[in-house]
C-alpha cells in the first residue's frame, strides 16, 4: 500500500465561543468597528474579534517560544501552530 503524505487533516470548522467583555471594553471594540468599516457599512464587533486575538496571540513571543519547545518534545500530539501574518 502506498503511503500518503497527508496523514491527518485538521479541523478547520469554526467553534462558537461566547463571552462576557466588560462594558467599556464593548465600547472600545464598537468604536473600533465603527472606525474599520467598510465602504461606508458597519462591521460587526463580534466580527473583529477572531482577527484581534489571532494578532495578539501570532504577536506574543513569549507564547510563540513556548509553544515552538512543546511541539519539539511531542510533534504529534500538539495542534498546528497558527500561521504569520505579515
């Protein structure tokens, strides 16, 4: 039997998350939506969100380190890292 190359695919749908932000922080996001729109339309905060994190998370050395020295002890069992925006 041939081997594959691929041996897994990930999952990639989306999982519902639900949050409770404190009030000014609702506000600073609906602000910074209201600043992002496009073309004149509204953005949806909660549209924004998944893009903030996955920012702060790729810009975070600290974790970045971190997660590179677990995935060198145990590649398998350790989720893709996320990709680099830039």
């Amino acid at each position: 039997m041939t081997k594959l190359r691929i041996t897994e695919i990930p999952d990639e749908k989306p999982v519902r998350v639900t949050v409770d932000l404190p009030a000014d922080l609702h506000r600073d996001l609906v602000a910074y939506a209201a600043l992002v729109s496009q073309n004149g339309q509204p953005v949806d905060p909660a549209r924004l969100m998944p893009h903030m994190i996955r920012a702060f998370i790729t810009s975070d050395r600290g974790f970045r380190k971190l997660r590179q020295g677990v995935q060198r002890r145990n590649p398998k069992t350790q989720p893709p890292a996320a990709p680099e925006n830039g």
